[in-house]
C-alpha cells in the first residue's frame, strides 16, 4: 500500500485526495493510505464556512459562483453524496438590475439548443436592437471557429472591443462576467482565458449556461462530505501541521513539519499556493517554479442579517454598483465584490455606510431591517489571470526526480482561479500520480 500526503486540505486537495481513495475502491487499482496535511484547523483553504452568533445559519467566506459547466465539481459532489445540496437551474436565467427596482432577466425559454440562448439574448431588455445583433455576431463567431478567436497577448477588454462589442454591451453584460470570472477588470485579465471559459458556457450544451446554487453552506457541500467520505476509506487528516522540508532518499520521500518531526511517504501532492510552496526547502530539487510569485487579486464580501427579506430570486447581478451579486439565503443575504483592490485597505465602518446605501438604492433594504452585519476580506482571493501570469503557468511543471506533484486553481489547468480549476487540479494529480 502506497502512502501519499497530501500537503493542504483546500478544495484541490480534498478533490486529489477523493480521486485516490476512489482508485482504492476497485479491485484491480492501487491501494492508497492517505494523509491530509492541513497548516491551520480547518479544512477549505479559501472555501469555508464559519458560524456567527447574530446569524441563523453558518456563513461563507465569500459566495462563489458555480454553473453547469463545472462538470468536475459535480462530478466530484456526486463522488462525495453531496448532491442533494445542490440547486440546479432547467434553464439560464440571470436576474440584471441597473437602477433601482428595474430588473431585466437574461432568460433562456425551454427551447433546443441553441436557440434557446439565442432566443435568449435577442429578448434581453438591456441592449438595444443593434447591440443584440453585433453581441450574437460575436458568439456565432466563436461558435463556428475552431481556432481560438482571441490573441495570446490580449487583454479581454481588447479582444472585446476588437471585435466591436459596444461599451453598452460591455456594461449590460461583459464586464461583470469578466471581473466574475476572471477576478480583475477587463483590461488586465487575460483575452485567451476569457474566451474559453465563453466556449464552456455557452457552446457545450443547454445546461453549461445554467447556475448551480449551494442549498446550505458550501463547507456541507464541499468540505464536510469529503472528509467523511475519505475517513470511511482509511483516509486521515491532520491539522496545525505546516511542512518545511521535503527531501528525497532511496525513492521515498521525507516530510519535516513545523515541530521538526520527520515522516516518509511514497509519494506527496502539494496543494498549497504557489506563495506557499516556493517556502519549502528542498522544493525546488523536484519542481520548476517561476522566479517571481503571482499577483492576487482580493473579494470582499458583506453579510446581513435580515428581519424581513425582500428578495424573491436566489442571487442578482448588479450593475453599476460597486457590489457584483447579492445572493439569497433566506435569513441572510452575501454581496460580492471581486476586484476589490480599490476597497481592499478600508475597514468594516469605512465600508459598511457604502454597501448599507447599495441595498437600499437597489433593494429597499432600510437600516432597520439589519440585525446583523459581517465583512469577509480574501486579500489572497486569487491570482491575477493576466497575460504574464498565463505564462508563467505554462512554465510550471514536474521534474522526474521523485514522486512529486502539484494541485492547485494556479497550476496549468487551463481554466482561472475557481472552483472548478481547483478541483480540476486535484483530480490531474491524483491521475499523474496513478
């Protein structure tokens, strides 16, 4: 039986942990002992869920958005039973808002695909007629090219502009996709990484397009599950664990921790950050890391405790409000705000008379209605998915001295720093590794 650790209990190691005990269930596979190595106390790295006592109901740091196209996530929540805890959409519908109480739907009817995403954008009340015909231009584009239509040196806001989408269409639709997707403003993330994800959602099938909302808290749909699933497995976890060392001898590997305790193991994966790993002594005698860290780019996110709430959908799309999405938890609502390095230094009371005046401009939620109120800052939320750090993720690979690998939304998953890359990273390793 092989012993692998797995050094980070974020999602991307939770999901390579998974795909190994999976392998362990068949007969005919390898048989794994695997241990989780976790430097703090709780397991998620930057998708957790925590309790207030002035809210209802557990709370997570920042809401992430997941939709259909994320096939490895639901591949991997139906691996763990996390399923059931999972609201899927028939069809597309977004709920835009661009003033106060006008809410314009994209909506797509039950129609075959893929007239139903165009039918779609041509009833969109936020663009004008030649606005809708110069966006589905653009996508038909996409739609019947092979060859990526963006260049590798391109910001999305150039590629955007290149091929004439108006700054109406930009404002109604792009933006807030980009800096959703990407965690940065247009003009900085990257053109290439942009247009895939494009190709994911909408040119796949009718549920690609599709949101998928968390029923509960996402630790009881990511974390919790997982480590049951595995402890029924033989796989152990082990917090407040910090690895220094790592070193090769006689094909095993040897762990030394933050108490100086060393451990060997036949194998080890690193799903940690890129910031994170380059700390490691020895790390550079098994893996070819660039000179210089990434840029990361931080969320904000608020949470309020309602008396009465008066949103009827389960999340919305803001425009022209420092706040992206609000989503709807019943109790309580979370808004987000992905590149927020303009916010990132304000505090709590410096922020919350901004965020406090947003829900009433949009929503009419007045100050009384607020029992309680939290801010969530991830300053570390993700890397910046621009043109210099797409390639510096190319150049990160695995050397043939031992068995090494790595996890992570910032290795070459092709995809930006979300769910599903994380997961998606995992799964690549626990597969070289098999």
């Amino acid at each position: 039986m092989k012993r692998v650790a797995i050094i980070g209990g974020g999602v991307s190691g939770l999901s390579a942990a998974v795909t190994l005990a999976k392998q362990s269930q068949h007969k005919s596979g390898q048989r794994f002992h695997i241990t989780i190595l976790e430097s703090l106390s709780k397991l998620g790295g930057r998708v957790y869920s925590f309790t207030d006592k002035n809210f209802s109901k557990p709370i997570d740091n920042g809401q992430h958005i997941m939709m259909g196209c994320y096939r490895e996530t639901i591949s991997y929540c139906r691996q763990i039973g996390s399923m059931d805890k999972l609201l899927f959409q028939e069809n597309l519908s977004i709920p835009f808002i661009a003033y106060a109480d006008e809410i314009t739907l994209l909506q797509a009817p039950a129609l075959p695909y893929p007239l139903n995403l165009l039918w779609a954008m041509l009833s969109y009340r936020g663009l004008d007629i030649i606005s809708k015909w110069k966006l589905i231009g653009f996508l038909m584009a996409m739609k019947f090219s092979n060859r990526p239509l963006s260049w590798v040196n391109e910001s999305a806001a150039e590629w955007l502009e290149r091929f004439d989408q108006t700054p109406q269409i930009c404002s109604a639709l792009w933006n807030i996709l980009v800096v959703g997707i990407l965690n940065t403003k247009p003009e900085i993330g990257s053109a290439r990484l942009f247009e895939k994800v494009l190709r994911e959602i909408f040119f796949t099938d009718s549920f690609s397009s599709t949101m998928v909302v968390p029923k509960t808290d996402l630790s009881d749909v990511l974390i919790n599950p997982a480590i049951e699933y595995l402890g029924t497995r033989g796989g152990s976890v082990r917090f407040n664990e910090r690895i220094l060392a790592i070193e090769e001898n006689n094909a095993t590997l040897i762990l030394t921790n933050c108490k100086g305790h060393t451990e060997i193991f036949d194998a080890v994966i690193f799903a940690i950050p890129l910031f994170a790993l380059r700390k490691i002594e020895g790390i550079f005698s098994f893996i070819t890391l660039p000179e210089n860290d990434f840029d990361y780019s931080p969320i904000i996110s608020f949470h309020f405790e309602l008396k009465h709430n008066p949103l009827k959908e389960k999340y919305y799309a803001l425009l022209a409000s420092p706040i992206e999405w609000v989503f709807n938890h019943g109790s309580h609502i979370s808004t987000v705000t992905s590149a927020a390095t303009a916010w990132i230094g304000k505090s709590q009371n410096e922020l919350l008379p901004l965020f406090k005046g947003e829900l009433k401009k949009y929503f009419g939620i007045s100050e009384d209605d607020i029992i309680a109120y939290r801010m969530v800052k991830e300053k570390r939320a993700t890397f910046v998915p621009d043109i210099e750090t797409e390639s510096k993720r190319k150049k990160i690979m695995q050397c043939s001295l031992g068995n090494v690998y790595l996890a992570g939304d910032w290795t070459n998953t092709g995809l930006p720093a979300t769910i599903e890359g994380a997961i998606l990273s995992g799964k690549i390793a626990a597969e070289r590794l098999l």
